[in-house]
C-alpha cells in the first residue's frame, strides 16, 4: 500500500540526489585530472628549459674562467714588457693641433708610467676608479695643481 509507496518515493528520491552526488564528483574529479595531467606538462616544459639554462651556464662559467684566464695572462704580458723608462726633467712639446696640451716626455731618473699630468706640470699616478672611469686627475692632484686642474 501506502506505506510502500511512501518508501518508493523516498528511494527514488535518495537515489536521484545520489545520482546527482555521482555526477558532481565525477566532472569534479575529471577537472581535478586535466589540471592535475596539464602541469605534469607544464612540468616537463620547465624542466626541459631547466636542463637548457643549466647548460648556457655552465658554458657561460666556462667562458668566463677562459677570459679571466686570457685578462691574467695578457696582464701578466703587459707588466713583464712595461719597461720603465726615466722621467726627471719632463720638458714641455708643443700641443698638436686640437691637443690636449703638454704631454709628458722622458730624460733620465723618474720612470714614466701611465701617469696623468695636470696643467701645472706635475705628474700624478691615476687612482684605480680615475683611470677606469677617465676622469681628470683633480681627484689625484695635489694642492697647487687642484684649483688648475679642474
């Protein structure tokens, strides 16, 4: 009777919202793999571009040990042939046309190096971040040349 059918009801009804569960996570769990099945992608993607940005290193760090090699060596060439030559009396040669001014010529007891002049005549050595960066010597010179020199 009655009571059956009120059963049949409630069955049908359980097993509808059951079928609706099912449905759910079913497309929940196919979204959850084809992400889960697209980064494994995006994974091996990266690992390939991995496995080449190691090798770029790994050259790079070869080829700068090779050039910090060759910078050595050639500095070790430039200071076994700098010779140093006298520099005492420095005598003045006229400016070349468009020079820059005096330029600083050798005679006997100073040797000259890469020194840099200012326009009083005196010599001072370049500071490392001077000749690097080509500035004037007035962060080198000394006190009577300074106002001169810049």
């Amino acid at each position: 009777g009655k009571r059956s059918e009120e059963q049949m009801e409630k069955m049908t009804k359980k097993i509808k919202k059951l079928e609706k569960e099912t449905t759910m996570y079913r497309s929940r769990w196919e979204s959850s793999n084809k992400a889960l099945l697209e980064m494994a992608e995006e994974k091996t993607v990266r690992d390939k571009e991995l496995e080449g940005l190691q090798v770029k290193i790994q050259r790079l760090e070869k080829l700068c040990r090779a050039l910090q090699t060759e910078r050595n060596d050639l500095n070790k060439k430039v200071l076994d042939l700098s010779i140093p030559v006298p520099l005492a009396n420095l005598t003045e040669t006229p400016a070349l046309e468009g020079g820059a001014g005096e330029v600083p010529v050798a005679t006997d007891s100073q040797p000259v190096t890469l020194d840099q002049q200012c326009p009083e005549g005196c010599v001072h050595p370049p500071t490392a971040e001077a000749s690097e960066s080509s500035e004037d010597c007035s962060e080198t010179a000394c006190e009577n040349c300074l106002p001169a020199a810049q």
